[in-house]
C-alpha cells in the first residue's frame, strides 16, 4: 500500500512539472526583436543570406582555411583579422603568421561549430559559435603530448564572424570568448587557449586567465562595505 501511495505521489509530481510548460501555439515576437524577413527584404546587398551561410562554410572548409590553404584568394584586399586582444591586422600580416602557425599539426582538432545565421543588421556578416576540443598529437611551444591519450584541451565557448563585401571575399574573420568559466584553459579562446592549455602560456598579461585589477576588486570592496553601512543604518 505504502508502495503504491509513494509512486502515486511521485507520479504526480512527475506530470505536474512536465505540464509546467506548453509551447505556444505562435511565435513569440519579443518587444525590439528584429523582424528578420523585413531586414533581409530591404537589403541592398546582393548575396542572400542561405548563400552567404554556405560561403562561409566553404572558406571554413579544409581547403580553404580562411585563406592558409588558397594562398589568400578568399580574402579581400582590404581583410582584416580581428580579435578581442590581437589585430585588426591586415591580409599580408595575418598570412605571414598563419603561415608559419599550423595548430593542425600539432593538434586533432574537433571544431564544433553550429548556430550559422546571418546579421539582419549588417547583412554581409555571418555569426557562429565553436566549441572547440583538442588533443595533442606533436609537439607544440616545446610541449610534447600527454601520455594520457584522454588529456583533452577544451576550449571556452567561442563567437565567431565573418563579413564579405558583394564578390563573396572575406573582408573581416574574428572571435570572442563568450563563456570564460568553460573548459580548461583558463578562459582563453585562439591560440592563446592553445598556449595555456599546454602549459606554455606566453608571458604577458593578455595570454593569462583573467584576474580583475586592483582598482576593479577595491571599487567591489568599497560597494560591499558601503551596502553593509548602508544596511546597519535601516
């Protein structure tokens, strides 16, 4: 009796939390939500955004790499590489540095990209995101690979961008972290994620997980002690 009472109740409790939710019968429309279709309709810029998708796609691919592996061909003239801490750097530069840079030898990389969709607003930029996992398979900064064939390196959550201009050539590639408390190396996304995964992080402040300043964690410090004044006096 005792058993049947108790999966009665858990039962219950089972179809009430999953009744909780209903989708809606229509698409919610947020108050400022772009209206995507309206955006794309009054663009002037003569690449559709399904073949913009693809485009990128394409200059992702193996054999393209992002102008490494077609000597450049995909980049505009005017490409610039940008980053959170490095660049803007221009097409020559970002070629002489990827070119002497191959993480792909040193690395099996997994890119996990997903979420392609192309800016209503800037309607030549194409966003996605990365997860990237790694394992090292030569030696990298001096690093030789890990005995353990499970040693991992993954990477926090990355955005990703990619803009052309109307012949379909790349004019900007860049990144961000987007998650920096994800993974297991240190909040650092691009080759810096690389750097610090493997035990080799370069020696300056930008290839370091993040630590707030001194001024930042006083002004914290000021605010806490000021809401505990502030609370004595209520």
């Amino acid at each position: 009796m005792k058993t049947t009472t108790a999966t009665a109740a858990l039962f219950a409790i089972v179809t009430s939390t999953a009744s909780a939710f209903s989708a809606p019968a229509a698409p919610i429309i947020l108050p400022g939500e772009v209206d995507t279709t309206a955006a794309f309709a009054a663009s002037t810029f003569p690449i559709s955004p399904s073949d913009l998708i693809n485009r990128a796609k394409q200059v992702l691919s193996p054999e393209i790499g992002i102008g490494t592996k077609d000597s450049g061909a995909c980049l505009a003239t005017d490409f610039e590489f940008v980053a959170a801490v490095v660049g803007p750097i221009g097409r020559e530069e970002y070629l002489d540095a990827l070119g002497g840079f191959k993480l792909e030898e040193s690395f099996d990389i997994e890119q996990n990209t997903f979420g392609f969709t192309v800016d209503p607003l800037q309607p030549n930029r194409v966003w996605w995101y990365g997860r990237q996992i790694s394992t090292q398979i030569a030696p990298f900064m001096g690093a030789e690979p890990s005995t353990d064939s499970s040693t991992e390196l993954t990477l926090p959550p990355q955005s990703f961008h990619m803009d052309f201009n109307e012949e379909g050539l790349v004019k900007e590639f860049g990144f961000y972290t987007v998650d920096r408390r994800h993974g297991n190396t240190g909040g650092l996304g691009g080759a810096f994620g690389y750097f610090y995964g493997v035990g080799k992080p370069l020696p300056i402040r930008e290839c370091q997980p993040y630590k707030p300043s001194f001024k930042f964690r006083m002004l914290g410090l000021i605010g806490k002690i000021g809401k505990k004044l502030s609370s004595k006096k209520e």
